[in-house]
C-alpha cells in the first residue's frame, strides 16, 4: 500500500514541475503573440501589409515536437487511479514548450538571455562566442574586468585547451593595462611574448566566432625558482617563507609543525635570520646540543626525534634542489604590479620546466609569493580594474596532502586578497582538485572538457555538474562532448550576480603558440634591469655565522677554562711534587746526617781507640823508662825490643803524635 502512495504523490509532483514549465513556456509564447502583434500594428500604421505569423515566426513554425515532461517519462511508474489516497494528477496546459534550434539546445529566449546575461557596460574580457549548434558570433561571452578580482576557475582535462584559454586571458587582462603573473608549466605560454602567424585554419576559426584576429606581443618578464632555468631568480629567506608553507613541503606532520614553529619563534627572538637552509639546520643543531637544549626550557623544549626527522626531510628536500630557492636577495613581489611604457601591464612568467620532479615546492613558492603579495598591499576595496591577476596553474599540486591549518591559510588568502586588488585563478584538471572552502570564493568558470573513462571520473564529473547553476543544457552530456577550445562558462556580470550557462568557443592567442626561442628568452633575461638586483645569490650574515662564531667562541671558552684547570691542575701537582721532593730531600739529608753522625761517632770512637792505645803504650814506654832509670845497670837497651826505645825516645813520641794528628785531622775539620 505505501508503494503505491508513493508512486502516485511521485507521479503526482511531476505532473506539478511539468505544469510549472508548461505555465513558463506559455507565458513567453503570450509574450511573443504581443511583440509579434506589436510589430504587425506597426507595419499597418506605416501602410505596409501585415506578414502572417508564420512567415515573421519560423521558429514556431518549424518547431519539433514538444520534449517529454519527467510526467510523461515511460520510465516512471504507472498511477493506479484507485489506489487510496491517490492524489490525481492536473492535466499539463497544452501550450508547448520553447522550441531549440534546429541544431542546438538552445531556445531563442534562452539565446537571448545568455546575450543580455554577458552584456558589459564597461571593460571586458573577450572569451569568445556562444555555441548553440554552430558557434553565434553575435552573442559574445565576456568577464567584466572588475569582476576579475572575484576569481576563477580554469579547469578540463589534459589537451583540453586550458593553456591556451590561459594564454587568452593573460593577453587581454595584460592589454588593459593589468599586470599578470602566471607560472609556465610546460614553456608554453613564453610565446605570448611573440607576436602570433596567421594561417587559414587560424583565421577561418576566428572569423567563425567574431573574432578581428591581429598578430600582437606582449611585455613579458621571465623569472625562475632560485635560478634554476632561464629567468631572473626568484628567492625568498627561510623566515619569509615561514614554518606553515616549510611544514607543507617537508611533509611534516602536527607535531612536527608546531615545533618547527616554536624554533622560527626562538630564532626572531634571539636576532638569529633564518636566510637558507644551512641557517635553519644550525639553529635546529644548536638547540638539541649541550650548549642550547636550555634554550627552550620555558617553552617546552624539541625532541631530539623531532629535531631529527626535520632534519633528515630538510636533507632530502636540500638534495633535490631546494636549497636554491632559499637565499638573499628576496624577490620584492611588488616588481610584478609593473606596467609598461605604454600602459599595458606586464606579464610575469616564472619558467619551472622542471616542476615534476618537486612539484610541492613549486606550488607552495607560488604561495608564498601570494601570501607575500597579501601582507604588503594595502586595502583597496573595489575598483574598476584589479592591480594584479595570479594564475595558479596546477593547482592540485597545492591542495594535495595539505595540514588543515595549510587549507585555512589558503582560504583566508583567497578571501582576503580580492580587497587588496589581487584576483586569483586557478588551473587544474577538475573542480575536485580544488577544496571546497576555494570552490565557494570563485566567481568565474571556465570548464573545458571532463572525460568520464573511470567510476572515479564519472562521479567527478556528477559533482561538477551539480555546482552549476540551473539551464538548458544536459551538462552531464555537454562536458564530455566539448571539443578542444570549448568550454562551458558562467562568470559574475557587473552586479555581482552569476550569468547563465554559456557553451563558448573560445577566443584565439594573438601571441604564438610555440614556445619562444631559448635564445631570444636568454637575451631579454640577460637584457633585463631586474637581474643586477636578483642575479647574484648573496650569503649575508645570519643564523649559521652567527652560531658558528657563538659556537667558536664557547670553545674558545672552554679551551681557555680546560688551560686554566689543566694549569691550576699541574701548579697544584708541581706544589705535590716540591713537597713531595722536600721531604725526599728533607729525608735524604736527615739519613746523612744520621749516617755521618755515625761516620763521626765511629771516627770518634776510634780516635778514642787509637787515643787509649797510645796512651798505653806512651804508659807503657813510660813504665820501661822508669824500669830503666831505676836500673842500676847502664847497658844498652835491649835489642828485642826496638819500638819500645823508639817510641820512648823524644824522636818517637814526636813521631807517633803526629801519626795520630795524620789519622784523625778529617774528623777535627768535619767538627
């Protein structure tokens, strides 16, 4: 039973839509009746005969049958009259729709809407002519200029034309008098700066869609990521580029991120410029070493495994090239809102040849010379003109992998910027490529061809169609029909408000489509007043002389303080070693002392020996010469006993004094 309540309010609420636009197709068939009755009167009055409808109206004449109502789809389910609570569906007025061309999906008022919708009171861009069948010179599709700062889309799949609708804007927006800066991928857009050669082919197209093609150059400058390539260097410090866009790069994570913050903080606050890579690695080394580990303390301090990991991915990032992006001088980005002598602006092209081997950085520098653009202009509000349009080709490569505080800076740029005067479009495959917070601060859109070969494909391509806005199209259709220079656009008109839908074929470059000769673009780069300023790579002082020299001078310090403990080390080793010798000495001599004292005492001792003997043999010779005085007898001393007469006679006593006086004379000096 709720199947069948179902079916019939469904078929119930499309038997409603189906009246609604039968309601609107009658009202604009009564509104053609009253112009058509309008004109007849007219011819009357001016007694002319009046033409029947049928020869003044051809296309209601030759109009095809009307197309089925979603009430009249054979898809739909059939209502059972007597289900309960069936709602009967109102029979549809018989007034037909709106008929098409006779090879387009396009109605005459529908037509006539898309002509009033791109009508511009003012400056325009010129994308080229409406396609309802067959292109429709006399319905011109166009950007009002002051619009430009509402920015857009450039999107389709490869070879699809986005370089060249690229070029195409470029030229005109730099035509009237409004600087550009767009990166060259592939080198192609360098021809723009080429006046353009005509053929057949190329002018047979043009004419088709109203185009007056003339062959025109404009005043280009070329630049390069840090030298690398043909161009004047772009260069911006490693404080300037800041930690969020250096995060994104070196695919650090949260944690990551916040510390490489707090050590961008630590470096402003202690005077130490973070100028290149090297500047960076020293303050990171520093403050994980003895010497600055303190340094953070009251903030928290970094993780040696933290401090690593950044390390090693600025290794790596400094490997494949990057470090040559970082350096002195930085790019003045106010040298991109120049214009010429003449008044025209200047297109700037950064040539990144190279881009797929790093396209992070690529896209990321790109980012920084927005976010740069935004912090140095001043609010300006809305003008007539913008002061600069930015082409962000490849954007995919900005959004992807990209931290959520990376995504809200991008964001509040896009938002931002358009009161500082600066419009932003971005170049990339889908819509999807893009975040939906940028998606919803674009105004314009330029959609080239969506190819539906993959699951993944076709629900990219049912998400783009549901961001446009309602018309007559089969968009789903249509985007995968488009031909190469064909593109489907809805911009902001000078209102602010969104055009209808408009299937363009789109305008021709005036410039060449070939890239310009490698040795004409080195001539105007050399030729260039820019390259005396940013030419040379300088190396001022900064974060790593410093801290060398700080480095240095602890060592020195420490050399100094190592010699004055060394020093008082071996003063005090030497006071050990005097006192030490002292002692041996002190001890030395107090053994000979003691072994003179007993030199002296045995000398005394045998003095004293030699002195007894001498005493009793002078008693004993004493003793004989008594015995002999006494003697009665007047003989001559006995012949045996010879030293006795000797040593009693004056001579010998004179003899044996001095022998002993011989003996002992070294002991009486000693004394």
């Amino acid at each position: 039973m709720s199947d069948v309540v179902a079916q019939a309010r469904a078929a119930a609420e499309a038997a409603k839509q189906a009246a609604d636009e039968a309601r609107r197709l009658a009202d604009e068939a009564v509104q053609r009746a009253e112009e058509l009755a309008a004109r007849v009167a007219e011819q009357q009055q001016a007694g002319q005969e009046a033409q029947p409808a049928s020869a003044t109206e051809p296309a209601v004449v030759d109009s095809p049958a009307p197309t089925q109502t979603p009430a009249m789809d054979a898809s739909a389910p059939a209502v059972d009259a007597t289900a309960p609570h069936a709602e009967p569906a109102s029979p549809a007025p018989a007034a037909p729709p709106e008929p098409a061309t006779a090879d387009g999906p396009l109605g005459a008022a529908a037509v006539d809407a898309i002509r009033t919708g791109y009508g511009v009171e003012g400056s325009a861009l010129e994308l080229g002519a409406l396609v309802n069948g067959a292109p429709q010179p006399d319905v011109q599709v166009r950007i009002p200029l002051g619009m430009l700062n509402r920015h857009g889309l450039v999107a389709g799949a490869t070879g699809t034309g986005k370089t060249r609708t690229l070029q195409v804007l470029a030229e005109q927006i730099a035509a009237n008098g409004v600087p550009v800066f767009a990166a060259d991928i592939k080198g192609d857009l360098s021809g723009l700066a080429v006046a353009g050669t005509p053929n057949d082919k190329l002018l047979a197209r043009t004419a088709g869609i109203g185009q007056d093609w003339r062959a025109a150059a404009s005043e280009a400058e070329f630049y390069s990521l840090g030298g690398q390539g043909t161009g004047v260097p772009i260069r911006a410090t490693v404080s300037g580029f800041g930690p969020l866009l250096l995060s994104k790069v070196l695919g650090l994570n949260d944690t990551q991120e916040s510390s490489l913050g707090l050590v961008f903080h630590y470096a402003e606050q202690a005077g130490l410029p973070l100028v290149d890579l090297s500047d960076l690695r020293s303050v990171l080394t520093f403050l994980t070493s003895d010497a600055g580990k303190g340094e953070l303390a009251e903030l928290g301090g970094l993780s040696k495994q933290t401090v690593g990991v950044i390390l090693r991915e600025l290794i790596t990032f400094a490997d494949r090239g990057a470090d040559q992006f970082f350096g002195e001088t930085e790019i003045d980005t106010t040298v991109f809102l120049r214009t010429a002598a003449d008044g025209r602006g200047i297109v700037s092209l950064l040539e990144v040849p190279g881009v797929q081997d790093q396209p992070e950085v690529f896209s990321t520098f790109l980012m920084w010379l927005l976010a740069d653009l935004f912090n140095e202009l001043p609010e300006v509000g809305d003008q007539d003109k913008p002061k600069l349009v930015f082409f962000f080709d490849e954007a995919h490569l900005l959004f992807s992998g990209a931290s959520k505080d990376f995504l809200d800076q991008i964001v509040r740029t896009v938002r931002l910027i358009r009161s500082k005067g600066v419009g932003i479009f971005f170049v990339t495959q889908t819509p999807k490529d893009v975040p939906n917070e940028v998606l919803a601060q674009l105004g314009s859109r330029i959609q080239h061809q969506l190819r539906a070969h993959t699951p993944d494909d076709a629900k990219a391509l049912r998400a783009t169609v549901s961001t446009y806005p309602s018309s007559d199209y089969d968009l789903g259709e249509v985007l995968t029909s488009l031909a190469t220079g064909e593109a489907i656009v809805t911009v902001m008109n000078e209102k602010g408000a969104p055009t209808p839908v408009a299937w363009t074929r789109l305008r021709a470059p005036e410039g060449s489509m070939d890239p310009m000769p490698a040795p004409e673009m080195t001539a105007r780069v050399h030729a260039s007043p820019l390259l005396a300023t940013y030419g040379a790579r300088l190396d001022p002082d900064s974060a790593y002389e410093m801290l060398a020299r700080r480095m240095e001078a602890a060592a020195a310090d420490a050399a100094a303080a190592d010699a004055e403990k060394a020093a008082a080390t071996a003063a005090a080793e030497a006071e050990k070693e005097a006192a030490r010798a002292a002692a041996a000495a002190a001890k030395e001599a107090a053994a000979k002392d003691r072994a003179e004292a007993r030199e002296r005492a045995a000398a005394q001792q045998e003095y004293e020996r030699a002195q007894r003997e001498f005493e009793r043999a002078e008693r004993a010779a004493e003793a004989r010469r008594s015995k002999r005085t006494s003697s009665r007898t007047t003989t001559s001393r006995k012949a045996e006993d010879p030293l006795s007469d000797l040593l009693g006679s004056g001579l010998g006593r004179t003899i044996a004094k001095e022998v002993v006086q011989g003996i002992f004379s070294t002991l009486r000096r000693r004394r």
